[in-house]
C-alpha cells in the first residue's frame, strides 16, 4: 500500500475514533463543562491582544505562572475581568487581527464556543458598512449542530455565520472547497490539532484559504515531555494522535518550511488549572503530572454528573504564522 493511502487511511481512522469519543452526548454536555469555560476566556483573551506588530514570543519563564485559583467557580475567570473592554478594545488594541469588516474561519470549531466570545469584537454599529464574515468548519454533525444554535440569531445586515460539515481533506470537497481559497483574514483552530492525524497537511489546506498577509492561530494543550521524548503515551486513546509529537519544532517546521508561511513562531503561551477526569491525564499530561495523579497529591471533586475530576496544571501552545502579501 502506497504512503499516500496509509496517509488518508490513518486520518479517516483518526475522524472515526473523535466521532465516536465526541457524540452527541458530549457535545450536549461539552459547553457545561468548567474547563471549557475557562479555556474560550483565555484563548479569545489570547486571541484579542494579539498583537502583529510585536511578535516577541513568551519565554518559559514568563509562562510558568499558573492562571487562576481552582477554588473559585471558573478559576475565578469571568467575562467581565478576562477580556478586554469592548468599548474600548480598538483604543487599545489598535492592531488587533480581530475587528470588524473581517473574514474569520473557526476550523474544527466544535460548538463555537471561543467564536461566540469573539463576535463582539467583531460588529460595530457605528459602521453599517462593515460587514463581519464568520465560517465554521467542522466533520462532527453533532457539534455543529450546538454551533448553529448559537449563532442562527446573529445572521444580521453587519455579520453573517455559516457553518459546514467538511474533511478538508477529502477529494470529493475539493470543488466545494475552493469558494474558501484567499478568503479569510484569520483562522482559528483551538484544541483540535492533537486529534489530527495528519495536521502538516491540514494545514496546508488552511493556508489555501488565507487572504495575502492573514494569519493562522494554533493553540492547544502543550505536554511539555513531547519536546524530550518521540513516543506517546501507550495508554492514549486513538482519537488523541499527537500528544506525543505536538512539539514546537514541528509546528514550526509545518508553518514555515511546509506552509511556506511568514512570522512563523510556536511558544507555551500560558498555563492553567482546569479540572480533568483521569483518562485525560494518562492522554494529555507530562509524567510528573501522571505520578501525583497515582500518588494521590491531587485535589479532586465530584461535577454534577458524578465524575471525579482532577485539578492539574494544565499548559496550552499557540503557533502563529502568516501568508506572504
């Protein structure tokens, strides 16, 4: 069998086992959850005050601080006190990639939720003529289907919000695909590309999409043992592909070299607690992180379904890179 077919045959593999991880029974329960909340406020955060003109990254020092107090709901994180001021965002934040007018692609945007916080920013009543384009793209019906629900009410004269079922990388939506190609002026892709099999193309693909100077942003759970080690975990389930290969290197390497993009750049952008049932620390997380879990030195609590979850210090990546002009 030829390398391109292990190829396809192993990302088909990969959009089966998230399927049938991510049902309809989880994405009904996915936007309840505290982590979820906690992690939208931080990337959209993250996201906003991105700023193109300065493109120093965190060191790991900087990165080291540990967000939030786990014992307040939502890590003690709300909107009022995580994002930034809306009515004067552009003030301060001037060159923000995030305004109105823009054309922004969530990739494998799950139930919209980092989207949802994003769409303030991104309509401005005082100018009528600037009109927001947003797009989700997703393979899970079921997730989109929270998407929709979100969204339906915002379709209005200065945005417009659609949705697609779409594996990019999948001959039979080729033709279909093209109405994206040098479209959009920002693509967002939030903890998803540890489930891709293949995200070296996956972004390629993206990268068709982007306008002349737009920008991808990457940002997922970053293991910090995937730097030092080149195998996964034996215990990770088959729908988390890549948290032992996720590594800065390599998604330098597929931004820039592969990608061909410019101000390429992957760093630890922050950490943070959030609460986790134990799979998702034999999956996720660094060894020293797995032996408090076995040891028994982490705090714990029942949620409201009666699963026992975990406190962690949990350290989230962001890659950026954008398309030469």
């Amino acid at each position: 069998m030829s390398e391109t077919n292990n190829n396809h045959n192993s990302h088909q593999e990969a959009i089966i086992a998230n399927l049938k991880q991510f049902d309809s029974e989880f994405a009904s329960k996915y936007d309840l959850q505290e982590t979820t909340t906690v992690l939208s406020l931080l990337f959209s955060k993250t996201l906003l005050e991105f700023n193109p003109l300065n493109l120093t990254r965190k060191t790991i020092d900087e990165s080291e601080p540990v967000l939030g107090d786990p014992t307040l709901p939502n890590n003690g994180f709300t909107l009022d006190n995580t994002l930034p001021p809306i009515n004067t965002f552009s003030t301060k934040f001037p060159h923000s990639i995030f305004k109105p007018g823009m054309k922004l692609l969530d990739f494998a945007c799950g139930t919209g939720i980092v989207t949802t916080k994003l769409i303030p920013y991104l309509i401005d009543e005082k100018h009528t003529t600037l009109i927001t384009e947003v797009v989700g793209i997703d393979v899970n019906e079921a997730f989109l289907n929270k998407f929709n629900e979100k969204f339906i009410h915002l379709n209005q004269e200065q945005i417009t919000i659609n949705s697609y079922i779409y594996d990019i990388l999948n001959p039979k939506f080729e033709s279909e695909l093209r109405k994206f190609n040098h479209k959009f002026d920002a693509i967002i892709c939030t903890i998803s590309y540890h489930h891709l099999d293949n995200y070296r193309d996956v972004t390629k693909k993206l990268v068709e999409f982007l306008t002349p100077g737009g920008w991808i942003f990457i940002i997922d759970f970053y293991n910090e043992d995937v730097d030092h080690i080149n195998t996964k975990s034996s215990t990770a389930n088959q729908a988390v592909r890549h948290m032992g290969g996720l590594k800065l290197s390599s998604l330098n390497e597929t931004l820039g070299d592969y990608c061909q993009l410019h101000n390429v750049s992957s760093a630890r952008e922050f950490k943070s607690y959030i609460w986790q049932p134990s799979r998702f620390i034999h999956d996720h997380c660094p060894q020293s992180i797995i032996d408090k879990y076995h040891k028994g030195e982490l705090p714990s609590k029942l949620n409201e379904s009666n699963d026992e979850l975990f406190c962690i210090e949990s350290s989230i990546v962001m890659a950026v890179g954008q398309k030469g002009k």
